[in-house]
C-alpha cells in the first residue's frame, strides 16, 4: 500500500527542499523489496569508498585546504550531517582545483559525498510472510540499513488476507473464523541477533516517540527495523476510518500495542538494552479497543 499512496497525486512524500534535495523512491518486486534496498545500499558504499580511496591516494600531493577537508571527510564519512557540511564546502574547492590529481575523479561522483539514509519499507505481509527470508537475511548481514515495516496485520493491498502478522481471533479472509495462530513476533525474532536496531512504534500514541525511534535507528551503525503501527481499512474501525487515530491512541493504552525500543549498544554498557516506551497498559479498556473493529467484534 505504501507504493499506492506514497506515489498518487496530488501529495507526495518523495519531494525535494529549496536546494533540490530529496527522497528518492525505487521498487523492484514484492517478495524482492529487502534484498532490492540491500543492492542499492552496497552499490551506494561501493562508490563512496571508492571516494576515500581516491581522497587515501592523492592527499598528501593535493594543497593544504583540499587535504584537510579529505581528512575531515574520511573521518565522518557515515555522519550524514557533517557530510552534509562539508560537501558545500569541499564540491566548489574541487572545481576551483581541477589540474590537481584526482580531483574529477571525485567530482564524477560529488553526489555521493554526503552519506545517504537507506530505508527499506514495506507491509507485513511482505515483512512477516513472503519476503522474511530475504528481509531475515539482510538483518543478519550486518549491512547499515534501516527496515520500516508498516504493520496493518494483514494483508492490505491484495483485499485482506490474513498473515502471519494477524493476531489470534482476528477474521480475514482465508480465516473466517477467526485465525487460531498467535501472531509471529518479528521484534523478537530480531532482537535474538544481538545486534539489530529495533523498535516498535505508534505515532497515534505519541508522534514524540516515534520521532525519536526512527532517529535513533537512523543513527544507528547497524542493520535497524522499526515496526510501525498501521491502522486499515480491512480492520473495519467502527464509525470508518477517520476514527483510526482514536483507535490507534488506545491499540497502546489498553495494551494491544505496547512501545518499545531495543539498542545493543546498551548491552556494552552493562545495561538492559530493551526499554519500553509506552505507559504501563490500563487492560480495563482491552475489551473496547476489541469492540471497535469488526475483524475481533464479529467473532
């Protein structure tokens, strides 16, 4: 569903700011999107090093301001921020020194001085069911890039089917009397790598939490999957979709949906790296938040 709205007119979130600069969007196939985002992040690394090869080799011949900024660079390279700063300053120094080796060498590939945000993203039906595999087999690479999965807990785009996101009792199609299988828990699943980024979001409940999760997971130097709750239209909200921020508010105060986030790096420190972020549930209001989809109430 993330391809539909996120590529219909007339609002768009892949737009650029004043200077040009912006989110760039591609998509291969379906069961592909893990293994099609790992591509471009790797293609993306394998240029940049080929930068600080270039920078490596040529700046101790190159004059004083070129070889500090080159330092500078390779010291921040996978700081977008700093990058960021010294792309201004460095792109118009090395058109001002184009007889200095290696200089167009670097201007061939200036698009690639400031370090790129990969996200990966996609539904649960593509997260939990048919691309686990590939999604599996780039968490445990190790590579530095970022998962969002935008979990409806079924599936959404081909006319709600259940997955195996779908919770125990829910009605979909193909489990029409409710599914009998508790949902997979991919944070968990995730976590027992040590050394993943993952966090489990809601921005009904709290767009400060969520802010802050899926900045942290973009600073982190590390393969990071950040689980999102998404409310649909196969949950049939009663009163239709424009209650689905009230619904999605209480999916996380009753409890249904807790909040967390999962840093290794804490581990290091001697610290308990799992801290939720959600309040302590008020499981009195379970039942309402139950009663508000048809997908539970209709059981």
């Amino acid at each position: 569903c993330s391809s539909i709205y996120g590529g219909s007119a007339p609002s768009t979130p892949y737009t650029t700011n004043k200077e040009g600069k912006g989110v760039a969007w591609a998509n291969s196939l379906f069961e592909d999107n893990a293994e099609f985002g790992m591509g471009m992040n790797v293609a993306v690394e394998t240029l940049r090093h080929r930068i600080e090869d270039v920078m490596l080799r040529t700046k101790d011949a190159a004059p004083n301001a070129l070889a500090a900024l080159y330092s500078d660079w390779i010291a921040h390279k996978n700081d977008g921020e700093k990058t960021t700063q010294i792309a201004k300053i460095l792109t118009p120094l090395l058109e001002q020194n184009l007889s200095v080796e290696g200089v167009k060498e670097i201007l061939e590939l200036k698009r690639y001085l400031v370090k790129k945000s990969q996200w990966i993203i996609g539904g649960d039906g593509w997260a939990y069911d048919i691309g686990f595999g590939g999604l599996d087999h780039v968490l445990a690479s190790g590579e530095n890039v970022n998962v969002l999965v935008l979990d409806t807990e079924v599936y959404s785009n081909t006319g709600g089917q259940s997955s195996k996101s779908s919770r125990a009792g829910s009605i979909a199609q193909f489990t029409a009397s409710g599914k009998p299988m508790q949902k997979k828990d991919l944070g968990y699943i995730a976590m027992t790598y040590g050394n993943i980024f993952v966090a489990q979001i809601n921005s009904n409940a709290s767009q400060a939490n969520t802010i802050k999760a899926i900045a942290a997971a973009e600073a982190y130097d590390g393969p990071s999957l950040v689980i999102a709750y998404s409310p649909c239209i196969a949950h049939g909200i009663k009163g239709g979709m424009a209650y689905s921020g009230d619904q999605g508010e209480l999916a996380t105060k009753c409890g249904y949906w807790p909040t967390y986030v999962y840093d290794p790096r804490l581990i290091k420190e001697g610290k308990n790296p799992l801290k939720m972020t959600s309040k302590e549930p008020d499981w009195s209001l379970y039942e309402e938040f139950l009663l508000n989809e048809v997908r539970y109430n209709s059981l």
